[in-house]
C-alpha cells in the first residue's frame, strides 16, 4: 500500500469514528429513557478530540507525500 492510501485508510477511520461519537451524542434521550443509560460527555469530548487530531495527522501525512511526489517529479524532469 503506498503513502497516500494509508492516509486514506486514516482518514476513513477518524471520519468513523467522530460520525459515531457524534450520533452518540445527538441520540442521548431520543430513543428512550433507560434508566442507567447515560453518555459520558468527557468521555465523547475525548473520542472527539481524538478523532480530530487522528484526521489532522492522516490529512498532514497525505500532503507531505503529495510534496514528495512533487519534488520527485521536478528531479526526473
């Protein structure tokens, strides 16, 4: 798998995983009110943040081979 693919591969899974928190969320309370059955905001914040600075790593990777691939070109040109 090449450089680019696995920044895609990263940033499918942050984009999952920050839809999940997020619907997560926008359920608590809609559906039903079991009793004990609570969402950990922290807990969601930190799935969040994660998912954000996963998505920012993986976008960074995808540019920095796109400067690679670029330079690499100017030399066989």
């Amino acid at each position: 798998m090449d450089i680019l693919g696995i920044a895609q591969v990263g940033l499918n899974q942050a984009q999952g995983q920050v839809e999940k928190t997020a619907q997560r969320i926008a359920g608590v309370g809609a559906l039903s009110q079991v009793p004990g059955d609570s969402v950990s905001l922290s807990d969601d914040m930190v799935s969040l943040m994660t998912g954000k600075n996963q998505f920012e790593a993986d976008l960074g990777l995808a540019k920095t081979a796109d400067e690679m691939t670029k330079q690499t070109l100017n030399l066989l040109a």
